[in-house]
C-alpha cells in the first residue's frame, strides 16, 4: 500500500511545471490548451493518506482571449471610421490589411437617396431658368424691386391656386403630401413664424435682383458658390461646430476660383459684386434659419399637426412667407421704382422699355415675367423639399 501511495506522488510530480524545472534534463515547454486546466473529480485523493502530499495539477498555457475588435463586431457594435481614418490606418499599418480594407469597403459606402438628388438637380435647374429669366427680363426693363415684388406676388398666387385646386380635387390631396393639410387662416402664431423669414427673403431678393442687373448671371452664381464656405463659418463661430481639416481644405480652390473670377470686374462692377456678396450671406442665414422651419414642417406634415401652435407645413411656411415678404417690399418698391412707373404709365399708357437690341418688348417681357415667377415657385418648393 505504502509502495503504490509513493510510485503514484512520484509519477503526479514529475507532471508539474516546478519538478521540470528542477531537473535540467526533464525542461520542456508547457503544452497549449484553449483553457487552463483545472483540477478534475478524478484528482481528488483515494484514502485520508493523500492529503498530506501536494496535489499539483499539470500546468497548460490559457488560450488567448478574443480581441475587443472582434467582439464588437460579433456583437454588432463596431465604429464604423471615415475614409480618412481608414486611409491612415493603412499607411500607418494599424491592424490587418483585412480590417483595414473592411473599414475602407464600409467607408465608401456612403447613404445615397436618388430622391435628394432629383431634388436637388431639379432645384438648381429651376434655379438656373429663374435667374436666366431675371436677367432677360432687367435687359429690357431695369426695375430690379418691381422684379422683386412680383415674384413675391407669383408665389402667393400660385399657392392660392394649388390649395384651391387640391379642395376642388381630392385626388391631388392625396398624391401630393404638400397639399394635403390645405392653407391656414392668418393668425398670431402664423405670422410669428413666418415674419422671420419674410425679412430674409425680401433682403435677398433685392440684393441679388440688383447684382443680377448690373453683373453678368455667371458672375452672380459664382459668388453665389460661396455660401458653403459661409455656411462652415457661421456654424464654426456661432454654434461651435468643429469640421475635419479636409472640409477646410476643400473649400480653398473653392474660395480662390470666386476670388479669380471677381478680380477682373471687381473695379468697373463694385457695387454690383459687392451686392451678390452680401445676397449670398443673407441666403446663407436664411438657409441655416429655414432648415429648422423646414425640418419641423416636414414633421408637421408626417404627423398631421400642422393645425396645431407654431407647426407650418411646407406650403404654409412658403404661403405666409412670400405674402409677408410682398408686404413688406411694396413700401420699398412704390419709394424707389413704383412712382416714376405709375408716372410714366399715366402719362402715354405704356412702360418705357430699354432699346437695346435683342431685349423683350411689351408682351414678351409681360410673358417673360408669368414664367419667371412659376419658376421663382418651383424653385422655392425644390428648396423647401431639399432642406428638410
């Protein structure tokens, strides 16, 4: 018995790590287990004599615990970087080349709504034939605030109409979300929220009508492909907003292609530049104030709380807005332009047109200015579409 107890500690000894070491001849390395091993119910000693001796179980190296980054993407949870960040992370060697072009794969695979750029080549082609049209209109009769005033005035109408239109045919409530909630009679709470940006656009509308009179329309769109950089500006020093370097850095050619563009007729078209640069800010905050106007709208509009206190769906807020702005540019229009136009048509029963060659005469330009204000509408309805 004694014989057996001593050969079994003898033969449980020479399995441990410690009794390997002691013995220069016995040294190997420990065996690799995917879990450290640990003592078994068949360890547990026979007879009371072999709790004397130390039990020591054999010694096997722990697996490797799994990395956080294949936890979290096991578990859904993985960041997903930029393209920046996956860039840098192949040229500094930051992980595998498998991770890193997965990152660089998921990064590339930006969210696009084909819905947003219909929108929004839609809005600039609009935008383009109202500009377009402004410019033939002021060649043949140079009245940038009456321009002015009747866009406000064909934006209003045309909101009338559709809202009519969408009561006489239900079938274009129903297809048309815009029409859906119909036109709200005035009230405190209306005009509080749209006053704001009446001023707004009857401050940009002047501007750019006087730019676009005095300057080439090229020239006035291309100071107007500044208002990104504005736009970067004013939420980086009035909301705090911090933007990657390569936002700043992409708006240096930007920047400096406007600049190269004015330079050449800055001179002899001061006043004129001067008067596309401060439109484009004045749409700038027109566009950051909007965007929250727009954006509660459009939830109005899924909701249906557009009756409720301060929500405006789209065609409300575009409604009440060019009324208010109309309102607001008839002093302005009847003190620098109105009078001498009443004057001129009391005294021979026609307006004094330029005699330029190739501009519009009377029914053209009168035609010219139907059109220009449909497309003023539907520019205002793409854009209001796109900033939600």
């Amino acid at each position: 018995m004694t014989e057996s107890l001593n050969t079994r500690i003898h033969e449980r000894q020479s399995l441990s790590p410690r009794s390997a070491i002691s013995e220069p001849g016995n040294e190997k390395f420990p065996s690799f287990d995917l879990e450290a091993r640990r003592p078994s119910l068949a360890q547990i000693t026979e007879s009371p004599l072999e709790t004397s001796a130390p039990i020591v179980p054999e010694y096997k190296w722990p697996a490797r615990s799994n990395s956080g980054r294949a936890t979290n993407r096991a578990a859904g949870h993985r960041h997903r970087r930029s393209v920046s960040e996956a860039l840098k992370n192949f040229r500094t060697r930051q992980g595998s080349v498998t991770d890193n072009a997965h990152d660089l794969a998921e990064a590339l695979k930006a969210p696009v709504s084909y819905k947003l750029i219909a929108l929004c080549i839609t809005w600039y082609m609009t935008s383009a034939l109202t500009n377009t049209s402004s410019k033939s209109i002021l060649n043949a009769f140079d009245k940038p605030a009456t321009l002015t005033i009747i866009q406000f005035a064909s934006v209003s109408l045309w909101c009338l109409i559709l809202a009519t239109a969408a009561s006489t045919f239900p079938s274009l409530k129903r297809n048309i979300p815009a029409l859906r909630n119909g036109l709200r009679k005035p009230s405190w709470d209306v005009l509080r929220t749209a006053l704001p940006l009446s001023i707004f656009q009857l401050l940009g509308h002047l501007l750019s009508s006087y730019a676009t009179s005095k300057i080439p329309v090229s020239l006035v769109h291309t100071i107007k492909g500044l208002s990104p950089l504005f736009t970067v500006l004013a939420y980086r020093l009035f909301f705090r907003i911090r933007y990657k370097r390569a936002t700043y850095l992409s708006l240096v050619p930007l920047t400096a292609g406007v600049m190269m563009a004015c330079s050449a007729d800055f001179s002899s078209n001061f006043w004129g530049i001067s008067a596309a640069f401060i439109a484009a800010i004045v749409f700038v905050t027109q566009n950051i104030f909007s965007k929250k106007l727009f954006t509660e709208s459009s939830r109005a509009e899924a909701e249906g709380q557009t009756h409720k206190e301060g929500k405006l769906d789209k065609l409300n807020l575009l409604c009440y807005c060019s009324v208010g702005a109309f309102l607001f540019s008839a002093p302005v229009w009847f003190y620098t332009e109105g009078a001498s136009i009443i004057r001129d048509f009391l005294a021979d029963g026609s307006l004094d047109l330029s005699t330029k060659k190739n501009t519009l005469d009377h029914g053209a330009l009168a035609l010219e200015y139907v059109f220009n204000g449909l497309f003023h509408f539907f520019q205002n309805i793409m854009h209001s579409s796109c900033c939600r």
